[in-house]
C-alpha cells in the first residue's frame, strides 16, 4: 500500500519553486543596449523607433534572442538574414526583444591589442 503524504509536504516543494521563479524573473527587463532605459510597451519596437534617452535603435541584433556573438554571422537563427551592423535597426522578420539585466558594454579590445599590452608588462617597458 502506498503512503500517503499530507498536503504539507506539497506545499514546501510548491513555494519553493514559486519563490525561485520570482527571483530568476525580478531584474529581467526589455531595455536599450546601449544606456539600459527600459522598454516598457507591449509588443516589439518597430523599424523606426529608437531609445528616447539616447537615440539608438531598439529594434537591432544587439537586442535580439537569437543574437550571439559565438555563433557565424552571429544569430542563432539560421532562417534570418546576415545583417552587417548589428547595432542599427533592420528588417529582420524573425526579431524577438530580449529580457535580460542590463550590462553597461565592455571596451572592445581586439586581442592584439590585449596581447601587446602583455608583452610589454612582461618585458617591463
């Protein structure tokens, strides 16, 4: 015969899991990649819009799902179409805004200059 268990013992694993979904979701937002401003409408940005604080597009790869800068031509998504300059609006179908926290961006660095800067620490110049 099977034990039964009470319904307390459904509810801890049940708020449990209530409680790390609210957490994982707090900080996600829609915002610009490029100074953070959150994007609070429904739906997607069209074309032509652009982040009211500093005037960049929002419907750009930057701010897409599929964008991954691993990956050839750096979209998952193998449907869409290249798109050269990942940080202007383009016409791509297949866009969904992504929620994420936001990051100011990093300095980009090519890795000869990162390695120049290595070798003259090591050399002590």
């Amino acid at each position: 015969m099977a034990k039964q268990l009470s319904s307390r013992h459904w509810q801890i694993p049940l708020a449990k899991a209530r409680l790390a979904a609210n957490i994982g979701t707090m900080a996600m937002t829609r915002h610009c990649w490029k100074c953070g401003t959150e994007y609070k409408l429904s739906g997607s940005p069209g074309r032509s819009e652009s982040c009211y604080e500093c005037g960049s597009d929002l419907k750009v790869c930057l701010n897409c799902v599929s964008y991954d800068p691993r990956v050839a031509e750096q979209c998952r998504d193998r449907r869409a179409d290249p798109v050269a300059e990942k940080h202007l609006a383009n016409f791509c179908e297949y866009f969904e805004f992504i929620r994420r926290e936001f990051a100011p961006p990093t300095e980009d660095r090519s890795r000869e200059a990162k390695a120049r800067d290595t070798l003259k620490k090591l050399l002590g110049d």
